[in-house]
C-alpha cells in the first residue's frame, strides 16, 4: 500500500459493470467536490453529483477542468435520472475518493 501512495497509482473499482480508474483528486475536483457537498441538501443527489466529479477527474488537471466546466450538469444527471447508479455503488466510489484527496502535489 505504501508503495501505491509514494507511486500516486489510480485506484481501479468496479461501477454499473464498468472499471474505474479513480486518480489523485486535482485542486478544481476538490473545490466542485466542496461546493456542491455545501450547497445541495437533497443527500442522494448530492452523492450522484460528487460522484459524477469524481469521474470528470482526470490525469491531466487542463482536461479535469475543461470536463467539470461543460460536461458536469449533463453528467450527473445522467447518472440520477437515465442509470439509476446504486447507493452501494456510490458509496464504493464516495470511499475511494475520500483517500484520494492530495494536498501536496
């Protein structure tokens, strides 16, 4: 486990029949991330929404902004309304998130 965090390997998990490479947490994930846990009080959308965060999150901070700019409000709704993502699902993502938040980069 030590050897992950000092090589910042992506975690990979299992999401609606799909693996997922969730990477360190960029600054303007974590700053959306914040926002909407502050401002939104329905907690099941709030979750979809952070989840769907966590999934804009790219390698590259340049492309994570440009997706968390235009694609965001298309995405998590997406996965609120049309896949009907599972609370065990997002809670498996929620998880993995919460160790990749990295305030030193």
């Amino acid at each position: 486990m030590l050897d992950d965090l000092i090589s910042r390997e992506p975690d990979v998990i299992k999401v609606c029949g799909k693996n997922r490479k969730i990477h360190w947490l960029h600054n303007g994930t974590v700053r959306k991330f914040s926002h909407i846990m502050i401002k939104d009080k329905n907690p099941w959308r709030r979750n979809v929404k952070v989840c769907a965060c966590v999934f804009l999150n790219r390698k590259y901070g340049f492309m994570t902004w440009l997706l968390l700019w235009s694609w965001h409000w298309i995405y998590w709704r997406w996965l609120y309304y049309i896949r009907d993502i599972d609370q065990v699902e997002v809670a498996k993502v929620l998880d993995c998130a919460k160790k990749k938040f990295s305030w030193i980069h």
